[in-house]
C-alpha cells in the first residue's frame, strides 16, 4: 500500500519539467519538507552524495530512487514521496538510461527501516505494467486508480 500511503501524506507532486537534476532532486523533497518529515538540507545531502559518487539513484530507466548516503540529522520520520516529471531529468549527459521521469523520494531514520522502503520499491517498481501506467499519470486521482487497480 505504498503509494496509497504517500498519497494519504501528502507525499506526491508533479512536475512538468526541471530545469536539471539538482531542482529535480529539490522538488522531489518538497512534499517530505512541507510535511516535517525532512527539512530542506536534506535535498542538499542527496545532491552531494550524487555529486560523489554518481547518479546511483537511478535504478533503471525512467526511475529514480533519490536517497542520502550515510546518517543525517535532517530526517524525522521515515516516509517515501513520489514525484512524476512530464520531461525527462537527465543525470549523465552521454547516457539516456540514466534519464528518470518517476521519483521515489526515500527518507529513512534508521538502515533497517530504509532497506524495507527500498525493498518494497523494489517489488513495487518490478511490474512493468504499473511503471506504464505511473508513467501517464496526470494527477492524484490517475494516481489513486492506479494504487487501486495493483492494490498498492
């Protein structure tokens, strides 16, 4: 019940373009700050990871698992948003496998609780017909037929 429970929070937001991927990261989070579960420094730990080592975020086409490496203080509670961008952010300028238009935004408080949200992602993201249909989605309500449709 992932994306039903990020979008009971607020946690969902969409995008019809970012300017590059450091804003996409930005407006990813902004659910997660405008709910408390994050402040906004957060953003800026998950652009430096990238920045260090790469964008390991994005864990196939099309799909981006944005997430600080390490411990951090600007986490509050462990929540996951999802952000759809209408274009297309690229992270590596010579790779288009690393364009990502879906954003599932992982805030953890503890390693255990963010290997479970990376471990449900995963089986979420598996389905290659619920990434076809997150991929028209428009708005909250495409969003809530579609968790209602694959039960998530």
């Amino acid at each position: 019940m992932l994306l039903t429970q990020m979008l009971d929070a607020g946690h969902v937001n969409f995008k019809e373009r970012c300017a590059d991927w450091q804003s996409a990261i930005r407006a990813g989070c902004e659910p997660l700050v405008a709910s408390g579960a994050v402040d906004a420094a957060y953003a800026d730990e998950i652009i430096a990871s990238i920045e260090q080592y790469g964008p390991y975020i994005v864990i196939a086409p099309d799909i981006a698992m944005p997430h600080a490496q390490g411990n951090t203080t600007n986490v509050h509670q462990t929540a996951v948003s999802f952000m759809k961008v209408h274009k297309a952010v690229a992270f590596a300028a010579d790779d288009r496998n690393k364009d990502a238009r879906l954003f599932f935004t992982l805030a953890s408080q503890n390693h255990e609780q963010h290997l479970e949200n990376m471990s449900m992602l995963a089986t979420m993201l598996d389905n290659e017909a619920l990434i076809a249909e997150l991929l028209t989605a428009q708005n909250n309500d495409d969003l809530r037929s579609i968790a209602a449709k694959f039960g998530i």
